[in-house]
C-alpha cells in the first residue's frame, strides 16, 4: 500500500462516527449490513450516514452492493490487510512477532523466519 492510499484511508476512519460505522462493519463480517441497519445502530440520520459511508467508500475500505431496494455495506478485507501490513511491515526491522504483534493469517506474506 501506498503512503498516499494509507494517509486516506487514516484520514477516513479518523472521525469517530466513521470509526464506528467502519468497526461495526467488520463485526458483521462479509456479509456487510444493510444502510438502514446501519444508521440504527449507530443513531445517524440517512444523510449523515451516507456522508460518512462516501469517505469510507472513497477510501477504498467499504463496498457498497445493491441487494433489491437495500444497499449493503461492506468492509473490503484486501485493503484493511493491505493498511494493517503497511502499519507493521517495519515493525522490528521486518520481525513484528519481536514486537508481540501477531499477524492474522493472510494477512502478509509469510516472512522466512515464519516457516521455520
């Protein structure tokens, strides 16, 4: 991930209803919610809310599919692994299991001392 494509995606969830729209998200899983879902569970009136879902979607970490009249909302798992990797990617020159951070699986590319 590019410095510029990490910087916005920071920047979206750097507002604490997107924050919470976005960790909402990811506790639904793939499956996503539903807008109106959404907006219940977070107390947000329907034009807020789609202010908010816009930024995310802009950033690259939602995905919006039409399901009949409803619009589901989505985390795109690619790029969360794709932010959380450039946060850790450094970590303890390259070794962030040195840190106490453990990778998820698919997260990143295996490392060598990994397999050992």
């Amino acid at each position: 991930m590019e410095t510029t494509s990490a910087a916005t995606a920071f920047a979206a969830l750097s507002h604490e209803s997107r924050l919470a729209i976005f960790r909402g998200l990811v506790a639904a899983g793939p499956e996503g919610m539903a807008a109106g879902e959404i907006a219940a569970a977070q107390g947000l009136a329907a034009s807020t809310l789609s202010h908010h879902l816009a930024a995310l979607e802009h950033a690259g970490l939602v995905t919006a599919t039409r399901r009949q009249r409803h619009i589901f909302y989505a985390i795109r798992i690619d790029r969360v692994r794709d932010l959380i990797s450039f946060l850790i990617d450094d970590c303890c020159q390259g070794a962030p299991e040195l840190c106490g951070i453990v990778r998820a699986p698919g997260c990143a590319p295996a490392t060598e001392t990994e397999h050992a």
